[in-house]
C-alpha cells in the first residue's frame, strides 16, 4: 500500500490537466481501478486480516480521492487565472461617449417651458390622463354637438351596452387640468398644465397622442393686457431673441371669450425659421379670457374673478425651434434620430442660464 500511495500521489502532482487527472481516478479508485480491486480481496481474508487492512485501505481511497480533488481544484483555479490574465480589462477606463442616453425633445421642450413660466410665477399642474366626459367637455363649455365629441376625433373609453353612466374618454387636451385645479385650489389661480393628450389623427403633423401646454390665470385684475405680455415674455425667452412682434387674430373657442389666435413675426430664409423679423407670420397658439360658465364649473364666481387661459403644442413648438421636419419621429425610437436631436442629461434649461445650451 505504500507503493500504490507513492505512485499515485506522485502522478496526482504531476497531472497537466484535467483529463489526466481523471485517468488517474479510474485507475486508481475507479470500479477496476487498482486500490478498488485490493479492497474486493478482503472477503478473502481472515477476520483478524481485515481488521487491519480494511481500515488501512479506507485511509488510502480517502487519501487519494483528497489528493484528487485538491489538484482538480488547483488546476481550475490555474486555468481562471489564466483566462483572467487573457480577458483583462481595466473597468476604471471612461465609457463610449455614443453609448450615453441623450434626453428626448419633449422632454426637454417641457422642462424649457416650465423653466419660462415658473419664473412668471406659475405652478405646474398635473391630471390623469383617462378623464371624464364632463370635465373634458361640458365643464369646458362645449355643447354636445361639437364637432370633437365626436368618436371620430376622441377615443371613448369602452362600455357595456346596458352601463348608464357617464362615458370616459382619453382627454383631447390638458384644459381639464384647468378645472381640475379650479375645484381644488380657487382663486386667485395662476398654473400651467403640460401632458399627453390623444385624438384621432395622424399624418406628417398630427399623431393619435401628442404633448400639450395649458396656461391659467385667474385673478380680480386679469386682462387681455395681462395675457399679451404673458405670452410675449414666452415667446421671447423660448426662442432665445430679444424681441419679438404678436398678432392676435379673433377666433373662437367655446372654452373662452373673447378668443384669440397668436402668431409671430417670423422668416423662412434658407428654409430656416427665424422669430422676430420677416414678413411672414406663424400661428403657434390659441388664447382667451376665461368664459364664466368654465369658471362657474371650476366652482369660481365670474362676477368677482376673471382669468385668461392659452394652450400649445409642445411637440409642435419643439419641431419650429430645433427643425425637426416630421412630427412621427418622436414616436418612432430611433436611436439615431434620438442621438441627432437629443440633448444631454447634464443642460438643465434655466432662464438665467440658457435653456438650449
């Protein structure tokens, strides 16, 4: 037995790999392997026989399986190593500038937009995006006869046909937002209400959801004065120009009145826009003195509060200030799109200090 140990715990130590190691197993313990077969002579013996080699022989199966598994494990761990020193790679090197997120342009359009009006002074105000029938329309002042509570413009929830009541829709517009915050704070009022909003539509300038901004105030001395110098501080501050011309065009809106339709001075040489000078005008909103019935229906008594409100498209003006030609690519997750018209994590608009650096 002290043969078989010196010579099978010298070839263990000399194993090159694996497989020699487990050769070495199957001669040595394996069922016809050498110290196998010595363990089968001991029925062969006398029983004061056995009890001296049967315990010297279990020693020797534990030496050797010990041995084994030690020198498995040594060449495993000699094998990491040697993948380790092969696949080496210095994780502290900086990352690939390509592979950093980019922000989308509706995002940062809307943080632009908060930017500009909380420096005016006005919250924002949030809303779901599932809304009622009445807060979407007739809180609003739109009859049941308009043409938008039709189901080919707004998408209807789905009820059964025996459900009595009320039907909920996906808000065609933030201006429920408006009411929503009428009924929860009061007067006096000033917020702005930017989110998703849905209708069916679809081409190069309309998608089914699309992102809006809403603008109220509501105050004893709210104006049209008040609303012009709202806007055109807007206006000026997005576009980053010093000066800008408004044109307000009479319209009509059911939510207010008098309505008005905004549009400024622009010019398109080179294809490119350029706001405050030029001959041609752009219309970029919808405006309006609040109608008593929506301040009646947000719970404000219209002989002592009045207010002006105004809503925009923030994709839309997201296209005219960083010339993006088709409204469906916002939507499209594009990483290449997103990389070209994105914007990194770190410009956080700020009015002092740039919002589009």
């Amino acid at each position: 037995m002290d043969d078989l140990r010196d010579k099978y715990l010298t070839a263990i130590a000399n194993a090159g790999d694996e497989a020699a190691l487990e050769n070495l197993r199957v001669q040595a313990v394996g069922k016809k392997g050498e110290i196998s077969l010595k363990m089968r002579e001991l029925g062969k013996m006398t029983p004061e026989e056995r009890q001296v080699m049967g315990p010297k022989l279990n020693a020797l199966k534990d030496e050797i399986n010990s041995a084994l598994s030690a020198k498995k494990q040594g060449l495993g761990d000699a094998a990491l190593d040697e993948r380790l020193r092969g696949e080496w790679l210095d994780v502290t090197l900086p990352g690939r500038s390509r592979r950093n997120g980019t922000i989308h342009p509706v995002s940062q359009v809307s943080e632009e937009v908060t930017a500009i009006f909380a420096d005016m002074g006005f919250a924002v105000a949030e809303g779901p995006q599932v809304e009622s029938d009445w807060h979407n329309f007739d809180a609003l002042n739109i009859p049941g006869h308009h043409p938008a509570r039709a189901e080919m413009d707004t998408f209807y929830m789905h009820r059964d046909a025996d459900d009595t009541r009320p039907p909920h829709v996906l808000r065609t517009h933030t201006s429920p937002v408006q009411i929503r915050s009428m009924e929860l704070q009061g007067a006096p009022l000033r917020v702005i209400c930017p989110g998703r909003v849905y209708r069916a539509d679809y081409d190069q300038t309309h998608t089914p959801m699309f992102h809006q901004v809403e603008g109220l105030a509501v105050d004893k001395d709210i104006s049209m004065a008040n609303l012009k110098w709202v806007l055109e501080e807007f206006v000026k501050a997005y576009f980053e120009v010093d000066g800008v011309d408004l044109r307000f065009r009479a319209s009509h809106f059911p939510f207010t009145e008098p309505s008005a339709e905004v549009d400024i001075r622009c010019s398109w040489e080179g294809g490119t826009l350029k706001v405050g000078e030029g001959d041609d005008w752009l219309e970029i909103l919808g405006s309006g003195m609040v109608h008593p019935k929506v301040l009646m229906a947000g719970n404000i008594d219209p002989a002592a509060w009045q207010g002006f409100a105004f809503g925009m498209g923030i994709d839309r003006i997201a296209m005219l200030k960083y010339g993006i030609p088709d409204l469906r690519a916002f939507f499209d997750s594009d990483l290449r799109w997103l990389r070209h018209y994105g914007f990194s994590a770190l410009d956080v608009p700020t009015v002092r200090g740039g919002l589009s650096r």
